[in-house]
C-alpha cells in the first residue's frame, strides 16, 4: 500500500516508576549476533538503517503483552507481538478501518456460534528462530495462562471471551471454542489478547521474567531496557511480513510534555507522543517536524466508587453528571479536535451505533434539583487523578471542579503520585479511559462495566440485573436490529444509573520528523511495521 501523505496531526499514556537498572541483550541474541558478524558480506553491502528515536510519557514497567496493557504498554506490544488475525487499520485513508485480513492466521472458519477454527502460516519464526507452531496458539489462549480460576496473567480474563480449551486438530489448525454463543471470536483473535507467545519460553520463564526478556514474532525484537527510562528494540529481518525499515527503536520515557516537543524541535528525537492541540501551531513553524493526529478508539471518564459515602446515591452521580459541560472542554482543552460521543456509542460499533441517540446534556439547574431531592448538603466529595497519566488530565480535572462547584458540589481535587494512591481506601470519584480492545459494542460495556469488569468487582456499582443480562445476550446475538436493541438499552440503563460518565475520545497527537513516511491508526499503538514506516533517505 502506498504510504502517501501522512495524516497530519493525539493524547497521553502512562508514566511508570522503576529503578534505573539495566538490562541487557539476552545471552542467546549475544550469540546470535556473534555468529552473524562471523559470516560473509554480501557483495554490494545495504546501508545501515536509520534508527527511530520516540519520546514517550513513559515506559511499561512489562512487556508481557497482557500485563503490557495500557497506554504505553501498547505502543512497545505491538512492535513486539502479532496476533493470530490483523485488524487492517490502515485499510482506508483515515486509519480507522475494522476489516479483518490474516496475520499468523492464514485463514480460519466459523463451524457454528461457538466454534472457530484457524489454520496458521507455517513460515512465521519467533525471534529466537524458533519456527512459530499450534501448541504455542494453544498455550497462548489456554486457561492456565489467561482466563481460569487462577490464570498467570490476572488481568487476563477481563479480556478473555468465555473460552474453553482450545484444541489442536492437526500441526496448522487450532479449534477455538467458547462455553456460549460468542459472536466476537473473530475480532477478539486480533485484539491485544492475542498477541501470540513461545510456550515452552514462556513457562520456563515466568510471566515477570518474560516480561523483561520477551520473545515475540513482530518486526521488531526485544534489546534492551532500562526499567523507567527507555526500551530498546532491534529489526528482526526474519520478519514473515517484510523487512523493518528501522534498524533500532527506542522508546525514551520524557514524562514532561513541554521536555518531549524541545527534545523534538531539537532533533534529539524522531517522534513524540501525547502532544496536547497547543503544540500544533510550534510544530507547524517548524521546518523539521510537523504535527500528525487521530481521534482514536478511547474515551477519558470518569467513575464513581458506588458504594462510597455520598456517591453511593444515584442521583447524586447524576447531577455530577449534568454539571459537565464537555463541549466546553473539548473547545478549551482539545482545540475542538476531541470528539464527544452521544453515549457509550460510537461509529466503530457499525449496525449497533446509533447515530440519532441523544448527546450528553448539560443541565445545572437539573443537577441542583437532583443534589436538593438527594438531600446534599455540601459533604465533601474527593475527586483523585494522576497529573499526567491522561493527556491534559489535571486541567481537565480543574475545569471539571469548578462546573461542580457552580452546581454546590464540594468536591476537592486530589493529585496522587500513582495508581496504588489512587485506590486506596475513600476513594469517591476518579478519572479513567477506557480503549476499545475491539470495533465492536462488547468493548468496553460488556467487558470493563459488565459482570467481570472492574467497576463491578472493584467500584461497587452494583448494576441492575438487567444491564448483566443483556451484556450476555450483545456477546451471543449476531449483529443486526436484535443486537443494536440489545445494547442501545445497555447505553440507557449505564447513563441513567451513571456509575461514571464519558467527558470525549481523545485526540492523539505526534509530532513526527518530517522525513519519516508514518500514518498514525486509531488506536493507542503506533504501526511500525514494514509498509507504514519509511524514511525519504531509504
């Protein structure tokens, strides 16, 4: 696919907190670099290639790809991993396209409403040079590691379908089945919970050591980290899509936005990530770098501790939720360049998006009416975030205060260093986001507001059994009329018990050397695989 011109002009991944201590090529790649100096060059030898430097907000503490999970987890996983099936983000001119072509699947079938069979490429390698085989898919999505009672990754099951064991029916084909109709196998086999692991690697390792020393398929192998401060990643020309254009990727942690642009107008790096809209008009002066953005498949929120003092009172988090006045924000912080959706409901949910549904409403006077039927009386309500988590979290934070203080809710703002802070106990109100793990309404009120999902388990909503029942039935019924009935009532049961509240989809923004040929996708990863990344020198 021809890159074209990159789109130009998106928001903020987690900052990590670690030792500075190094870690360094694993004694396998050392030999395998050894024996590679040892053999002949080629007649006319290739130019070096340029190396790709990113500043980031940070940098994930493991590169386990569940454990990976977040903001800038997910950028590192993805040059690490394939997954079984690719989502073709770059299938048309926004970077948003849904279709699903094959990656490590060559091709697969559905046998019926539970059952998918794939059948895997036989020339896929990982990058110890072991050849990619059935049993590692298996072990991969296998109970013991991702969704049983006690699964090596915890968070697994979160993004796990209901799966049985899968089953390997010949030495390409896995057979993938789930305990109940499952409309959404597909699309979850090329989610972030399907990014393919070494089985015999990875037990021998542990899931915390694995997470230091990966083995994966992607164009891009694991060289070195330096645990809070940088990854470093190193071409794997074996790769079965293509040779990388970059000889090395690292990932440097800049936790200050300001820090990130300088380093970048002063050459010191070749992109930056989490910009914020203001940067736009420093960037465009610049002969160097230009600005590159995506509205991407996230949305910053808020959730209430449902069980905690005051919060505990429905119409209490709805007048906190009709004291929000998000175009306000998303034209003060964002430039107008966020998008806020119209509920839990946006065009990448297709059938099931409803494009008539009624925006988000700012209603103060209905707020005060709600607190005085509540019986508030200006108990102080605490509202904790991380100051730069989310991109423009804290003045996002400060905006939202002050419109609940016009309404006479007392609520105070509490910058916390780390998540551990965050949750501990008196938790009422926090900021979060939630990435759409797939282009389908399942993700995320059926997954991370549904039975299984933190804010059940963890945030006390104790949702009507309703809402529960028909998350099972979105997950079963195939996309049509039923299936848009189905979760349009979902939407209306989540705001009108409001366990939390949308404020927009973020807008992720880069700024980008302007010698690198690179879209930006719709999603909180970057694409750097061969055919997305070029450099006008290569």
């Amino acid at each position: 696919r021809p890159l074209g011109r990159p789109c130009a002009i998106s928001r903020e991944t987690p900052r990590t907190e670690f030792d500075d201590v190094p870690v360094s090529l694993s004694r396998r790649s050392a030999m395998l670099a050894t024996a590679a100096a040892s053999l002949p060059l080629p007649a006319q030898a290739q130019p070096r290639r340029p190396g790709l430097r990113i500043a980031t907000q940070g940098v994930p503490d493991s590169m386990e790809p569940i454990n990976a999970i977040g903001n800038t987890g997910n950028r590192v996983s993805n040059q690490l991993y394939d997954t079984l099936i690719h989502r073709d983000f770059l299938g048309n001119a926004t970077g948003n396209s849904t279709h699903l072509v094959p990656g490590i699947a060559e091709s697969w079938e559905r046998r019926d409403d539970r059952t998918l069979d794939v059948t895997i490429r036989d020339d896929v390698r990982f990058h110890n040079g072991r050849v990619l085989t059935v049993e590692d898919v298996a072990f991969t999505f296998s109970g013991a590691r991702l969704w049983g009672p006690r699964p090596m990754v915890p968070r697994g099951p979160l993004f796990s379908a209901a799966f049985e064991e899968p089953e390997i029916l010949d030495r390409r084909t896995v057979r993938f089945r789930t305990r109940s109709a499952d409309v959404t196998i597909e699309k979850r086999l090329a989610s972030w919970v399907a990014y393919v692991v070494p089985a015999s690697e990875y037990l021998a390792a542990g899931p915390d050591a694995f997470g230091l020393r990966p083995i994966g398929t992607g164009p891009y192998r694991f060289a070195e980290v330096r645990p809070g401060d940088r990854i470093v990643l190193e071409a794997n020309d074996d790769y079965f899509r293509g040779r990388p254009a970059a000889g090395r990727v690292t990932f440097q942690s800049v936790p200050e936005v300001a820090t990130r642009v300088s380093g970048l107008l002063a050459g010191d790096y070749d992109m930056a990530t989490t910009l914020f809209p203001d940067h736009i008009a420093v960037l465009n002066r610049s002969r160097e770098v230009e600005p590159r953005g995506i509205v991407i498949e996230n949305v910053h929120l808020v959730v209430y501790q449902s069980d905690a003092p005051v919060v505990s009172d429905r119409r209490v988090r709805q007048a906190l939720n009709l004291a929000l006045d998000r175009e306000l924000m998303n034209r003060s912080l964002w430039g107008g360049r966020a998008v806020v959706p119209n509920g839990f409901n946006v065009p990448e949910y297709g059938e099931s998006f409803d494009p008539d549904r009624a925006p988000y409403r700012h209603e103060p006077d209905r707020a005060r009416a709600l607190l005085a039927e509540a019986g508030y009386r200006g108990e102080r309500l605490s509202f904790r975030t991380l100051p730069g988590w989310y991109a423009l979290a804290l003045p996002a934070a400060q905006m939202m205060q002050q419109m609940w203080r016009a309404v006479g809710l007392n609520v105070e703002l509490e910058v916390r260093e780390n998540w551990s802070q965050v949750l501990s106990p008196g938790l009422q109100i926090r900021n979060w986001s939630n990435g759409f793990q797939m282009p389908d309404p399942v993700s995320t009120l059926a997954t991370d507001w549904g039975p299984r999902g933190s804010v059940q388990q963890t945030h006390g909503w104790r949702a009507p059994a309703e809402y529960n029942d028909l998350a099972a039935r979105l997950i079963a019924t195939p996309d049509g009329s039923d299936r848009r009935r189905v979760f349009q009532r979902m939407v209306d049961i989540w705001i009108e018990e409001a366990p939390g509240t949308i404020m927009y989809r973020p807008y992720e923004l880069y700024g980008v050397r302007r010698g690198i040929r690179w879209r930006p996708v719709s999603f909180e990863f970057m694409d750097l695989r061969p055919g997305n990344l070029e450099f006008a020198s290569s």
